[in-house]
C-alpha cells in the first residue's frame, strides 16, 4: 500500500533507568518524533543489538481486520508517553495518509489495551446460569480502559471527520462563515454615506453627513446530529470495516444534510431575505426599484461570453438601497451549472480566444454597417470564474423534499437550464453556533448495559444558511 516509496525505518525505545527495549515505534511514529510541539523526550533511534530493523514496521504479519501488532506499539507508546502525546502524533499519520483508519483492528486494539480477558468477557458463552453485570469499560488488572478509549476515539473521529469534508465540498464555496451565539438575530451595519458632497461658500459650515441604516434578519439557527456506536459484536467478531464505514456515513450524511440546506437557499428554492423588517424574494425579475432589484432573468441559455454580459448588464442596472447609485464592486467570481453543463461552462471559461466570422465574410458584395464583410479574433473576455456543480441540486429541482417543501418540481430539461453566476460568499451567510463536533460518551453509559454499545460518538453541528444580500448574485434559466 506503500507503493515503491522507500519505507521508515522502526524505533526502539528504551527505559531510560534499566536500559532496556521497552517499545518498537512503527516507521510512520518514528518520523518527526522529536517535534517539540509535542513537549516529548526523542526516542533512541538505534536498533536492537545484533538485530537487523523489521521492514515491517514492527507490525508482524498481516491478519484479518488489522495488523497483528500494531495495537501493542500505541500501548507501548502511551505507557512511555503518555495517551495525549500518542494521539496527537497519530492524527498527524492519519491526516497525512501515512496510516489509513482501516489499518487498524478494533479487536486487536482491545487485546492490547485491555487484555484476552476483557475481550473475552465480551461473550456470555462460559458464565453459567446466571452473572452478576460488569461494566465493559470497567478497568482491571493490566486493563487500560482510558488509553484504549483514546486511541480509538481518535481513529473514528479522523474517520467521521473525512466523511463530513467529503460531502461539504460545494456548500463551503457559497456561504461565508458567521460564528455567532445567538438563534436568529438581526444584524446591523453601517450603509454607505448618503450624500455626495455640497459647494462650500466663503464662510460657511461644511455639511454633516449621514450613513443609511440598514439591518438584517437572519432566521433561528437549528442543530443537528446523530451518534455512532461501537457494538461489543464489532470488538468480538471483529468487524473494524463495518465499525469504519458506519463512522464514515455518520460524517458523511451530517455532510450532505449542510449541503442540501445551503444548496436550497443559495439556489432560491426557498427565501428568507428580509431587509429593513421587509421580506423579499431571493431572485427577483421585477420591479427594478430601490429597494428591490431584478437579479433573474429567463430566456438567457448559457451559450458564451454573450451570456455573461447580460449578467454584467443586468448588475449594472441595480441601485444600491441607501445611496440609489449603482452597485460598486460587482466582479463575478462563480460559475454554477447543474452537471448536465459543467463541461460547456468549462469550456466557456477555459477558451483561450473567440472567433466570430459576419456570414458575409466571404461575400464579394459589400455588407452593410456596422459589421461589414469582417473576421474579429479577440482573446477570451469572460475571465476568470470558478466553475461549481452539484447532483444534489439537480435532485432537490427535479424533486420535493423536507428541504423545499414548498417546490414545485421541474422536469429534466428545464432543470438543466438554470445557471447562476455572481460572488456568492458576498450575498450568503452561514449562521454558525458551533462547527462539526464529536464527542465521546463517557465510560459507563447506561446504553452500555440496555444494548451492548462499547464505546459511542456524538455528532453535531448547529447553524442555518441566511441571505446576506442577493444584490450579487443573478439567475438565468432558458425556459
């Protein structure tokens, strides 16, 4: 898995009293072990006397479900230095891909942390008629609980965190953080100056200016999650890809879920504008009058660079709420196609150059004004745009869902017809009481005893999309 890069070589670490071996520190540990961030001791990087180094890694063989001895070198590592210091430096394998999260057994972890005896209370077959309940997480001679806890919850929470990176992938591109602690709030800023300046007569005051008031109201924010469990069966049958892929989805579907919410309010398929007290559509076509604007038009294909500019036109004639003047700063940074698009919208964008020949080109009679018997060559006008595509938002136009309740589903065609275009992180907000979280549950859970769950994680996030100002960001569809 390794490919032909050469492998690390392993570590042995020694008790600083007695001089003795008392760990074998896998390759991928050894590597960037004196990093003082860690505030640990280096590792001794001489081998065993008159033993050559394991290519192996210290790992041994290869065994279903994990490597054989990979869990008594976390052990050694977090009696030596400790369980903060050994998760830490394991992230840092796992964000990196040095390890894999399916490397590892859950079963062979729990030997090694807690010992034969504990995994083997894990099944009934043996006590007899009648046993009074332990706790699984209950420690014992030679048992550490705390440490196998650690190291497992390290490694599914590297696993539920790739899942929820995997599926908010397009969202985070069209929404701009807002941290706040706050469930729906009405927020407040300065508008631009009012006036333009006056003529300033001899011995007179120079006026006052004024800012315009604006403020607006984000809806309640909401908070969502699930919890992911590592059953007793999984440690005893030893089922660390079923435990790992149940790690994934939890991550991966809280994911989906941001990105469905954000999909549906950037995409105008429900509203929750409200300016000034006043409510108002995402995408509005009219009326073009200060406070309301028109930043959606249909019959607008996207075709080339002649599309943009009707965007471009369409920006222009927008007035901004406070000083009526036109917009400043309107510069489009995005590109959103559904899939059926994405490779024309590429296309658009990529071309090094445009030709455009007049159909009289080749005619030897003259054509009229103003275009003439020409050929223009001009390099490509539309500049640089992010290309963005989703199959979620192709779903949420061609079906009603809890998303956009209110939606009237559209058929394929014109679906694919939509696009949008515009800086998105300018007009969209993501209200955020707390970012992606895991937690683990603590030692001695009641649903240890009512189902057999081991050791359990909760997930959650909490926040809400909200419209910042759809003043920069326009919808053209072709039907």
């Amino acid at each position: 898995m390794y490919g032909i890069k050469e492998r690390p070589r392993p570590t042995v670490v020694r008790n600083p009293k007695t001089g003795r071996p008392s760990a074998v520190i896998p390759g991928v540990f050894s590597e960037a072990v004196d990093a003082p961030d860690y505030n640990a001791p280096p590792p001794s990087m001489r081998g065993l006397p008159g033993k050559p180094y394991d290519d192996t890694f210290g790992r041994g063989p290869q065994r279903k479900g994990g490597l054989s001895s990979m869990g008594q070198n976390l052990r050694s590592l977090c009696e030596n230095y400790g369980p903060e210091w050994t998760c830490k430096k394991l992230s840092r394998c796992l964000r990196s891909g040095e390890l894999r999260s399916t490397d590892f057994s859950v079963k062979e972890l729990a030997e090694a942390f807690c010992g034969h005896d504990w995994v083997r209370r894990l099944h009934p077959r043996g006590r007899g008629e009648f046993s009074v309940a332990r706790s699984l997480m209950e420690a014992g001679e030679g048992v550490d609980v705390s440490a196998f806890q650690h190291i497992t919850g390290q490694i599914f929470f590297n696993r539920i965190k790739d899942g929820w990176q995997n599926a908010t992938l397009v969202g985070e591109k069209l929404t701009d953080k807002f941290p706040t602690q706050l469930d729906g709030e009405r927020v407040p800023w300065l508008g631009h100056i009012i006036d333009e300046g006056e003529p300033i007569h001899l011995g007179t005051d120079y006026p006052m200016t004024s800012f315009g008031e604006r403020y607006v109201d984000t809806p309640r924010t909401q908070k969502w999650g699930m919890t992911c469990w590592l059953t007793k069966e999984m440690i005893f049958f030893d089922r660390t890809g079923q435990a790992m892929k149940s790690a994934g989805e939890v991550g991966w579907k809280l994911g989906y879920n941001k990105e469905k919410r954000i999909l549906t309010l950037a995409l105008g398929q429900i509203n929750s504008y409200k300016l000034n007290g006043t409510a108002y559509n995402t995408y509005l076509q009219a009326p073009q009058s200060v406070p309301a604007y028109v930043n959606a038009q249909s019959g607008t294909p996207l075709i080339d660079y002649t599309s943009v500019q009707t965007a471009l036109t369409l920006a222009s004639q927008i007035l901004d709420p406070d000083t009526k003047n036109p917009l400043d700063g309107i510069e489009f940074k995005q590109l959103f196609v559904m899939p059926a698009n994405l490779f024309h919208a590429r296309r658009l964008v990529a071309a090094t150059e445009y030709w455009n020949t007049n159909p009289a080109f080749n005619s030897s009679t003259p054509a009229p004004s103003p275009e003439g018997n020409i050929q223009m060559h001009s390099i490509n006008p539309v500049g640089q745009l992010e290309v963005l595509t989703s199959p979620i938002a192709y779903q949420l136009f061609t079906n009603t869902t809890v998303y956009n309740p209110q939606w009237t589903p559209l058929t394929a065609t014109q679906t694919n017809a939509y696009w949008w275009i515009g800086q998105f992180m300018r007009s969209f907000w993501y209200m955020e009481n707390w970012p992606f979280t895991v937690v683990q549950a603590p030692p001695n859970n009641p649903r240890e005893f009512d189902s057999d769950l081991v050791v359990g994680w909760k997930v959650s996030e909490r926040g809400v999309p909200a419209v910042q100002d759809p003043r920069y960001v326009f919808e053209f569809w072709n039907t």
